[in-house]
C-alpha cells in the first residue's frame, strides 16, 4: 500500500480561506473532493490537531497530511493480455480490442479490461476505478488512458472535464453524409427503455462534431471528435441525424444495403458483430511533465474489410 505524507506551511495569501480551500491551493495534485474526505477522516492535520473543512486557516499555520491508500476496488486480478502503447509511473495507454467489458458489472463480473489492469498494475487497487478515467463500450475498439497514480488521476479526470482531452474516431454509418457538421444535443436515460441513452431536453450538454471520410453509395465513413464524453455520445448522436452505425444492436436498426451489393458485402453487413466504432486517435497532455501525447491505433481488420467491400460496391456498375 501506498503512504502519502506532505506538510506545508499557509502563507499570508491563504489567511481566511477554509482549510479545505487552502490545502486545494497548496496541493492541486489532489481533488478537494479527496483533500475533504482526508480532513474529515483526520488524516490531515491543521496545527497538527484535526479540524473540519470549512475551519479559516491563518498564515504561518502548519498543515500535514498522512494518509495510507486503501484498496478502493473490489475486483479481483487476472492474466488478461493487453496491448499498451504507452507505459511510464503515472500512465498506461491501451489499445482496447472490441468485446473487452472496462468496468464489471452485472452479468460481467471477469474477464474485463479493470481485471486485467489490476494484474498488470497491483497499485492501481489503490485508485478509484482502478485508475480508469474514461471508458469505451464493449464492443468499440481502440486508445483508452489509465491513470497509475493518484497525481495522474486528479489531473486527467480535470483535464477531461475541461475538455482538452482530444479523442478522435472513426466510425462507418447507414446513410449517405453529405457533409461534415456537428451534433449538439442533450443526452440522457431513455424514458421508456432504461438500457438506452437517448437526445432528451434534459439530458446533459453534449457535443460531436463528424467530417467525411468515404462515401459510398448507402454508407459514409466518417472521423469523429468528440467534444463531451457522455455514454454512447457517438451511437446516439449518429442516430438522432438518420445515420445509425453499422452493426448497432441498439441504435442501429435493420442493415441497409447499397443498389448493386454482392453476397460478400451482403453477408458482411448482416454480419458485423459489433457498431462500427473505433477509438483511432487520443491526444492530451502528460499530467506530471505536462508533455504533449498522441496514440494512435490502425483501424481493426473487421472494420477495414467492410470498408473494402463497400468501396468495391461504389467501382461495380
């Protein structure tokens, strides 16, 4: 387990301000949801007495922390293999293949990407989530980030809050898209069906703007940005503008098929096991060296074969 220990001393310029308030400004490493919840545990110290959140603080006082990181995650560790692009005392970086669960839940309480994380990484136990600060769904592929320590988790969930994360897919859709644009609609639980996300008026703000990629002659592939990252924000916006992803089994309704499609790509879109979503590109910057990353995964064999087929569609007469 992990001890963290720090002491500081309140300068003139945090007289007056809640101790809660102070220690954020002091230690912005850390969320103050998390600086509150130690003050309250009496993990950290003013005066080296314990105090409560909103107790003023005064210059020259001392403030200490020590605070030993308990398991936050129940899940149990096991020998998945991973393909990480990026690996250093603060992150990893994977590229996730489609079918692998992010979280456990009901009816997937093995076998998923935090399982995996927890054997690769012992110390993420420790982290909310097990470092995980983002998710992809199941069956979309490609670049996920995992904080490694608790300095790297506070900053990415800000960072991601704030939207400087920037996350890039692409993704193949039913319809033909005759132009690039962007989806601004609120997103919340379906009224009726409580598995599906719906546009709702009060759901929360969110934001996807799509360029073209490919135009067939019943499809378009598209890259896709993300600007918020509500649950399945890309399979619902698409939806919502007629132009459902291949291969949805929630959003996507029946397969249409191009004039002219061969058994191939008929087979292919009756077929494909999954949406058409991948996770290609994500850009931030480091949360300790503040270092600009980029990662980027190639698009899945699945996806590039019915690209293929439907460009073959388009040639034919």
């Amino acid at each position: 387990m992990t001890t963290i220990q720090r002491s500081a001393e309140v300068p003139e310029a945090l007289t007056g301000r809640r101790l809660d308030q102070a220690v954020a400004e002091l230690w912005p490493e850390y969320s103050r949801s998390r600086l509150q919840a130690w003050i309250k545990a009496g993990k950290l110290l003013l005066g080296g007495q314990v105090a409560v959140p909103r107790t003023p603080v005064h210059a020259g006082q001392q403030v200490s922390l020590s605070v030993t990181l308990a398991p936050a995650v129940a899940a149990r560790p096991e020998a998945i293999a991973l393909n990480v692009l990026y690996r250093d005392e603060h992150l990893l970086v994977i590229d996730k293949p489609a079918g692998l669960v992010v979280h456990p839940g009901a009816g997937n309480t093995s076998g998923t990407l935090m399982n995996a994380l927890l054997h690769d990484s012992p110390g993420l136990g420790e982290l909310p989530r097990a470092g995980i600060v983002h998710r992809l769904d199941k069956d979309t592929s490609g670049v996920l980030v995992v904080a490694r320590s608790l300095v790297a988790h506070t900053a990415l969930v800000a960072a991601l809050q704030a939207r400087v994360v920037r996350r890039e897919y692409q993704a193949i859709c039913q319809g033909v898209v005759t132009g690039g644009g962007e989806v601004d609609a609120p997103i919340g639980r379906h009224p009726r069906n409580r598995l599906r996300m719906a546009v709702i008026d009060r759901g929360r703000p969110a934001v996807t703007h799509y360029r073209i990629d490919r135009r067939f002659r019943a499809h378009t592939q598209l890259n896709i940005r993300l600007e918020t990252g509500r649950t399945h924000q890309i399979r619902v916006h698409m939806a919502h503008i007629g132009c459902p992803l291949v291969g949805d089994p929630v959003y996507g309704g029946r397969p249409k098929f191009p004039r002219g499609c061969g058994e191939v790509l008929r087979q292919l879109l009756q077929g494909f096991g999954r949406q058409a979503l991948h996770a290609k590109r994500l850009s931030f910057d480091h949360p300790v060296s503040g270092e600009a990353l980029s990662f980027e995964s190639p698009l899945p064999q699945d996806m590039r074969d019915l690209g293929a087929a439907l460009a073959a569609n388009l040639k034919a007469n």
